[in-house]
C-alpha cells in the first residue's frame, strides 16, 4: 500500500529565535561550537557530551563507544566565525529532516544569534507543538550566552 505526503500527516515546525550576547563574535561562536559539543547538556542539565566536526560534512554525534551512538545530523555549511548550518534528523527517530540555523553578526561589541530550527517529515507527535524544541533551544541558548561572557569578561 502507497500513501501520498498528505495521507501519512507530513508536519512542519519552525522555530526562531534572535540573542543578544555581550561578547565578541569569535567567543560567542566558539561557546556554540562547545555546547553543541563536549558541554551538551540534557534539559534537565545532566551532562550529555556531543561530538561536532566542524567541518563541512562534519557529523554531529552522540558517541556511545564500542561504534554505538546516534547520529543528529551533518554539518552543511561553516563559515568563522558567523555562519553554522547543520541538517539531519536531530533527536528525532523518525523520517524527518532537521535544518538548524546560527547567523552571528557583531555590533557595538554585541554579538547577535540569528538561530533557527525548521523541520519536515512525520514529526513524532509529543514535538508538534515545538514546546519541548522550544525549551531545549531556550536553555541551549541561555548556556551559550553565559559561557560566551564570562569567556569575554576573562580576556
């Protein structure tokens, strides 16, 4: 049996976000490098370290040893220190493609994060209403932000 996009419940999500963060754009861009990384936390703030070669076609991935992990996605494009964009299915188990976004553009000593995170495909349902994503990002973001000024305040 063959069922078209529509039938299956093809879903969307989009989410966005602008940051402000008082620290040069090389700091800030290397503090979201890490927290993508070996400083990833769960949102309950228990460690869960990351691996990001950052690189284009670079993976993203939780490396469980002995060749187990879960692969969140591949490095689309890098640009230091003002561009990363990552696709692949993130945290989702499911058929779903994930694009996140991060745009930096410093000014006045103020660095801006210009973050998205668009996805398509069969959104497993306890992510439909982005709260979760939202959240996840949110305390992403708030850890970027203060690691990036204190990192700032040292130099």
């Amino acid at each position: 049996m063959t069922q078209n996009a529509q039938e299956q419940g093809l879903q969307t999500l989009e989410i966005k976000r602008r940051v402000e963060v008082a620290a040069p754009i090389d700091v800030v861009f290397e503090s979201v490098l890490e927290q993508l990384g070996p400083l990833n936390e769960e949102p309950d703030g228990s460690a869960m370290p990351m691996r990001l070669e950052a690189w284009p076609g670079g993976r993203w991935f939780r490396d469980f040893g002995e060749k187990g992990g879960h692969w969140w996605g591949s490095v689309q494009s890098i640009r230091q220190p003002d561009l990363l964009e990552i696709h692949g299915p993130m945290f989702m188990s499911a058929p779903v493609v994930s694009h996140i976004l991060f745009r930096l553009k410093e000014e006045n000593g103020v660095t801006l994060i210009d973050f998205s995170h668009r996805a398509v495909g069969l959104i497993p349902e306890m992510f439909l209403d982005g709260k979760e994503i939202n959240t996840g990002w949110g305390n992403y973001l708030s850890k970027v932000t203060a690691l990036a000024e204190k990192r700032s305040t040292k130099r």
